[in-house]
C-alpha cells in the first residue's frame, strides 16, 4: 500500500482514492474499526530529555509543558502537543456515525488513517441524492476526520460526490463550507456536532438547487479560459518559472477534461456549462493533479490546498451564474 497509508476499509467499488481494503455490506462498527486500522487508542506520556555535556550520567529532565503522542499498538510516537491538548481517539470518529447508521439511514463508505495514525477519518452515505440534466447523478455524504498532531481540527463536512467521476465537494452556501470545525483546545462533543450538522444537512436542497442552475448556465470559450486562469492560478504558489509551469499544466489538464476528456464531460448538465466548469477542477484536484501518491492527493482533496482549489472553483462558477 502507498507510503503513508497505515489501513483503509471501504465498501462498494474502490474509492476514488483507488486505495484500501474491501468489506461487504451492513458490517459492525466493531469490524469497521479493525478492518480500517482503527483498533488502537492515542496513548500519552510525559516529555523526557537528557541535557547534553554532562557526560553518560547526566540527569533526566521533564518539559511539563508538553506530552508526546503515541500509539498504544506499536508504541510509535505520532506527535509532541501541549497539556491542553484534547484527543479525539481512533474509535470515537467510527462511534460517532454508530446510531446515524443503526436509525438515520446512513452507510459507511470507507474509513482509515493516514501518516502513521497522525489522521484518521470515516465516510458516510446519507441516503440524499439529485439527478440533473441527463442523469447526472450527485450524492450527499457526511466526512468527519481529525488528527493527533495539530494539523486538522475535528472537522465534520457535508460532502457531495458526483456519481459519475467520483468527484467530491464540500458542501458550501454563501461563501463558505458548512464544515463543524472542533479545535483540540476544546473537548469533542459529538451530540452538539450533530445538532449543528443537522442545520448545514438540511441546506442540500439549496445547494442542489444552485448545481443545477450551474448545469443550465452555458458558458463562452472566453469566460471558461477566464475561469480557469482565476482558479489555477493558485496551483503553483511559486513565481518561479517551475511554479509557472504548474499552472500552466493545471490549467492545460482542467481544460482538456472540460472539453471532453473528464468524466461525464459530454453530459448534457456538464457539456459547455459553469457545471463542467466546476467538475473539470475537482476531477483535476481529486484524480490528475501531481502527488508524491495517491493518499497525498486525498489528502489534500479533504483537508489541504486541493479542498481550498475546489471551493475557489465552486465560488467562481457561482459568480458566473449570478
């Protein structure tokens, strides 16, 4: 498995991430967590170091300001925080879709960690689901992940998946995502997430309902070119002629999958709309952008630059649209 991944589980046809370890349909959550390499819990201790120059007898010393992360299966640090860091453990991510799963109709999808157990997330269906011009169908999907290191806030996404590409996208309205963020300074309480989560899950139908005007809303060979040069112009931060070459490349990549190339690009809700616009980007950001591998493009498709990319896209088709 690629560099970084520790486990994945999924079920269904293989993720997009084209990563992991298939279940079969209706398992346990108790399955699910050893299958996705969840069955560990993030153990602490204190921070111990040796001053140097005192010779092989020189004393011990503790920082008590800090506590090192670990796992408590391999013994394997995972990170240095502050005392008042709140973890979130492996199995409390899978505990949290237990009674959306046993009563609300939700279905796991795929779960598992990644950097050694530094990040670990899971993946639900939420039985909601549209169809556009054409067939085009998008499904609605709830993502929690967190991570021991201080890199990710327990962050709770009501994310779409176009059926047809496997193309994902958070689910935004006036701007910005709907995510629940929680920090490590504070406790993670599930119950309360849910209860936010509740209000951003019931916004699908306004989001759907701003996709299909995206669908509807056809565009000109010099709005599209404009589109692409506003959005991927962020892909490569340097202004170095390597950094130049990067955008050059996205924006040559996302166009070729707007004009036929990407996934459900000749359907009608795609072909020569902001709808196609937008999917051309996050095929590009979820499929084709360069990554030292597959788990470092996921990665940034959720949680990184890439999520950041296809939300820039998201606000620029809209903008089109208005």
């Amino acid at each position: 498995m690629a560099h970084g991944v520790h486990q994945m589980a999924y079920i269904g046809e293989t993720p997009w991430h084209g990563l992991g370890n298939r279940l079969s349909p209706n398992q346990s959550l108790e399955i699910w967590q050893r299958e996705a390499g969840m069955d560990w819990r993030i153990e602490s201790s204190a921070v111990h170091f040796k001053s140097t120059g005192s010779g092989l007898l020189a004393p011990i010393h503790t920082f008590p300001d800090q506590k090192v992360l670990y796992r408590s299966d391999t013994q394997e640090p995972l990170s240095v925080v502050s005392q008042r860091y709140q973890v979130v453990q492996p199995n409390e991510v899978l505990e949290f879709y237990r009674d959306l799963t046993e009563v609300s109709g939700y279905e796991l999808e795929t779960a598992g960690v990644l950097k050694g157990g530094r990040k670990f997330w899971a993946l639900a269906r939420t039985g909601q689901s549209v169809a556009l011009k054409g067939g085009d169908h998008v499904g609605g999907y709830l993502l929690l992940a967190t991570s021991c290191d201080g890199t990710l806030a327990t962050t709770a996404t009501p994310t779409t998946v176009r059926v047809v590409c496997n193309n994902t996208l958070a689910l935004s309205l006036n701007g910005s995502t709907t995510a629940i963020k929680v920090p490590h300074s504070t406790s993670f309480n599930p119950d309360l997430v849910k209860k936010q989560l509740g209000i951003a899950v019931s916004r699908w139908e306004q989001f759907m309902y701003e996709m299909r005007i995206l669908s509807e809303r056809k565009v000109s060979r010099k709005e599209a070119d404009a589109f692409f040069n506003q959005v991927l112009s962020v892909a490569g931060t340097s202004a170095s002629p390597q950094g130049q070459h990067n955008n050059r490349h996205a924006i040559a990549k996302a166009n070729s999958l707007f004009e036929g190339k990407g996934k459900g690009s000749d359907l009608i809700s795609a072909k020569g709309t902001a709808w196609g616009l937008l999917n051309a980007v996050t095929e590009f950001v979820d499929h084709k952008k360069r990554a030292r591998s597959a788990d470092y493009r996921m990665d940034s498709a959720w949680f990184g630059q890439g999520a950041a990319l296809k939300q820039r896209a998201l606000h620029s088709a809209l903008s089109l649209a208005a």
